[in-house]
C-alpha cells in the first residue's frame, strides 16, 4: 500500500528497455581526416588476425586516398594499445 494525497496523481511504471550494445571500432586519420573504420563485427574478436586484415585495408584506403603518402614513409601511433606480435611480420 502507498500513502499518497488524495489530489496527487497516481504513479507511472516505466517499462525497462535493453540499453545499446558495445561497440568496438577502430579509427585510423591523418591531419587531412578520416582514412579508414573498421567495426568489430558483434561476437568477434579482436585477435592478431584481425589486426593484419586491418592493416591491410588500410594500406589499400592510403593508397585510395592519400596517393604518394606510402613511399614518404607512414608511422602508426597505437593509442592505449599494443600491437599483436603477428602484426610485425604485416608492418615489415
């Protein structure tokens, strides 16, 4: 029993809704903007694997997109983040 005013009006039940899922993306830019995302698939890892096919789509979208950028030398900073050791047979 809830002791109320009798002019109160009576109390609303909110249903609960699932919130939003995680998302785990993987952003690569340069001073000029956006180069490459990727976003990890739901229920995949992020695996040594995965790195090489990132990185090598990103060697594909540098060349798309900033001709001329890979022979005047590309560094990679890895915020937060250490690279899977597999990754530098791909960067070699």
């Amino acid at each position: 029993m809830i002791w109320k005013h009798p002019s109160s009006p009576d109390t609303k039940k909110f249903k609960v809704q699932q919130s939003a899922t995680k998302v785990m993306s993987t952003v690569f830019w340069d001073s000029r903007g956006m180069i490459l995302l990727d976003i990890l698939p739901k229920g995949e890892s992020a695996n040594a694997d995965r790195y090489c096919e990132i990185l090598d789509r990103l060697r594909h979208a540098v060349r798309r997109k900033r001709p001329g950028l890979l022979r005047s030398g590309v560094v990679l900073q890895h915020d937060n983040a250490h690279p899977p050791g597999k990754t530098h047979k791909v960067m070699a």
